[in-house]
C-alpha cells in the first residue's frame, strides 16, 4: 500500500506527516498469521501454542517454523500472507477515518489509483507474453517469487518490464551485486538478480539463520545458492513441458563479465508489498 | 559406545556446506569432512571412509555423477545421496542407475535433512546410527 500512499502524495492528496500517521495507525489494524491459519483450518490453536513456545528460544516467524514442521506448504503461507495483506485495513479507510481527506475525494482517488494499476498490470503481462523465452521467463519469474517467499517471509510483485543494453554495476563499495547463472541447451541463457547491499544481507542472514553485516565470502556464496536453488528448480519444471536445459554453477558476475556477456537483456523490478526491496530480475540470451 | 554415522559432504557452495554441518550438529551424524568439488571429496575420500556421503550434482570441473561413479569405483557399497535443486525425474533415475542410494532436492530444511540420512542409513544393512 506504500505504493499507493506515494499516489496520494504525488498527487497533492495528502501530507508527507499525514501519510506517515495514516501508514503507522494501519499497521495496529495486522491480522496476525496464526489466527488466519486457525481460522482457513491450516493450523490447529495448539500447532499455533507449540509454535509461540518455540518462537521463545528462535528468533523465526511463525510461518517460517510450520514450514520448517512441515506443518504449512509454501502455497498455503503465500496464501496466509496475501489474506493478510488483503485483510488490514486499507490505507484509504484510515486516511478518511483521521480526516486527512473526504471520503468522495478518497474514492476518487481509489479508483484511479486503481484503474492505473490494472493498466499497468495487463501491459506487463502483455509484454511478458510477448517475449522470446516468454514460457521460460514467466517460470523463473514464478520462481524467483517462491524463494523470496520462502527465504523472506514477504510476497514479491513485479513493478516493471524493460529492455536494456546492459546493467549499470557503478563502482562504489554499495553497488548492488550482479549473480548470474546459465543455462545451456539449445540456447545459451542467463539469469540473474541484481541485488543492493541490504538486500543481500537480508537474504543471506535469513538462509544461514544468523544476521550477516558484511558482504563476505559466505554471504555471496549464500545469495549465489538463493539464484542455484531458483534456476534448478524452475529448469526441473520446464523438462516437464519438454524444455530441456542444463544449468552451470551460479557466480557472482563483475561489471566486465556483464559488459561482455549480457547484451540486450529483460530487465523486471520487484518490491516487497511495503515497497522494501530493490531487487531486479534480468534475463538474457546469450551470443 | 556407538559411534557417530560419518558423513562426507561435496558441494561447491559454502553455503550448502555450512548448512549441512549447521543442521547436522547435535545429531548423531558428524560431517567429517566438507569438499568444494569432486576431485578434493576424491582426495580425501579413502582415507576418511565416511559412510554416508552427500553429493551436489552440478559442480565446476567434475560433475557429480562423475565424482560418483569414481566413488563407486574406490568403494562399491558406500551410500552416496546426490543433493540438487535440479530434481528431475530423469536425473533421479540417472544417479539411481548409477548407484546413488537416494536423491535429496534442495532446497531442504533441518528436519528434512535428519529424516532423509536417518532413512538412507536405516535402510542399509551397515548403519552405524546409534
């Protein structure tokens, strides 16, 4: 919803403070995932009890440990957390509730924020289908979602598809971090996520299960292996359909190795639903 | 006092590794011995005769099924399990025709791990599990 709280701003609808009080007092409204999972039957009070105890002595989230007992599929989290998502208060209620805007102008606003939304969302979808690889890149799209969910906790989105002739890396110790891996077949391709600092660490804190603050040797390998664990999968699925590629080891690619190697690349950003990730999906077939 | 079962594991990933050693420590199986590719596993693989060993299929330089087959070869009943995301029916029945006890796809969780080695040890006439 933080996208739609920047609508507003852009739009002269509401103050910087007024978004930011509306945005805090929505957060009081969470319905947490153990009662949704109670209430869809998933999980019982009691698998609900024994995972509160465990969360005593783990710093995990609940889905996170009914995962780990196998309690939850990934499916059903996922779904857990769109209802969760869906069933907080909106932004919009709350604005109108503090008196930050009339409900009519709220309305309004709603739903050409929404019409906007569906717009962008069917183009999207439109230019996916056009792509070459279109089935190959909806599957590691797919993917990549699946494993930020699982790693994250957090549902990813797609907020753009675009063509470009290479990846910026910068320079500066903050760049964000290219991992790429290939696959060959009848066709050489190569997937990769464009990662920032924070990103990275976050991910990697999470699979090694201990907070990471540098980027060293371990915390690289483990993003490498986030990329590995999406790339095999999602080449496993496309045997299936007949599509058959082989993977090589993924790597940490240098600003070199994209120069040379990536031309003329799909390019789709993702964010977390509160807007807080930088993650870039790109994808490439190689010369 | 029964020993500990002892596991060998190959994966070019750190990670993997680190993972594997994490999940397995205060369980009754000891990873002795961690290797980045096929040939350093094949270097120590006589000499620490582990009982269980855990094979990444897709590695720079030798492959997993290569690094099984020579395994294979040194010692004919060691239960190697190939350890992959890439967990295709056709691969499973690859490094099962090879002589790969068991395929275990990542990615995998700490009980998942224990289970899987606990079955593949209790399943063979050598466990060692206490």
């Amino acid at each position: 919803m933080k996208r739609f709280g920047q609508f507003l701003l852009t739009r002269g609808l509401v103050s910087d403070a007024g978004l930011r009080e509306a945005l805090a007092k929505q957060s009081d409204t969470i319905v947490p995932v153990g009662a949704l999972a109670v209430e869809n039957h998933y999980l019982t009070e009691e698998q609900v009890r024994t995972i509160g105890e465990a969360q005593r002595v783990v710093d995990k989230r609940l889905g996170e440990i009914a995962l780990e007992r196998q309690w939850l599929t990934g499916d059903q989290l996922q779904e857990l957390l769109e209802t969760q998502a869906n069933r907080r208060q909106m932004l919009g209620e709350v604005l109108v509730q503090l008196g930050q805007l009339p409900p009519e102008a709220m309305n309004r606003a709603i739903a050409e924020f929404e019409a906007i939304e569906n717009e962008h969302g069917r183009q999207l979808r439109t230019l996916l289908s056009t792509l070459p690889f279109s089935e190959v890149i909806r599957s590691l799209l797919e993917f990549t979602a699946k494993h930020f969910l699982r790693t994250t906790r957090q549902p990813v989105k797609m907020t753009s598809v675009c063509f470009e002739r290479c990846l910026d890396l910068g320079s500066n110790s903050n760049r964000p971090r290219f991992f790429s891996q290939r696959a060959v077949g009848d066709r050489s391709l190569i997937f990769g996520l464009l990662l920032d600092k924070s990103t990275i660490l976050h991910l990697a804190s999470r699979m090694l299960e201990e907070e990471r603050d540098a980027l060293d040797e371990l915390v690289l390998d483990s993003v490498c292996e986030f990329v590995n664990m999406i790339v095999g999968n999602c080449l496993a699925s496309l045997r299936k359909d007949g599509i058959r590629l082989h993977p090589e080891p993924p790597r940490l690619w240098n600003a070199d190795d994209v120069e040379r190697e990536l031309f003329a690349c799909t390019r789709v950003e993702m964010v977390y639903p509160d807007g807080e990730l930088n993650a870039v999906f790109s994808f490439a077939v190689a010369g | 006092m029964t020993r500990k079962c002892r596991v060998l594991a190959v994966d070019d990933s750190a990670f993997t590794l680190t993972i594997i050693s994490t999940y397995l420590e205060h369980s009754e199986f000891e990873v002795v011995a961690a290797a980045r590719s096929g040939n350093q596993a094949l270097d120590v693989f006589e000499e620490l005769d582990p009982d269980v060993v855990l094979l990444d299929i897709v590695m720079p330089g030798l492959s997993g099924q290569e690094t099984l087959k020579r395994m294979l070869s040194i010692k004919p009943h060691i239960r190697v399990v190939m350890v992959s995301s890439l967990g295709t029916e056709e691969d499973v029945r690859e490094c099962l025709d090879i002589g790969a006890k068991d395929f275990l796809p990542k990615p995998f969780t700490k009980e998942d791990l224990i289970q899987f080695l606990r079955r593949v040890v209790d399943g063979s006439e050598e466990g060692h599990v206490q």
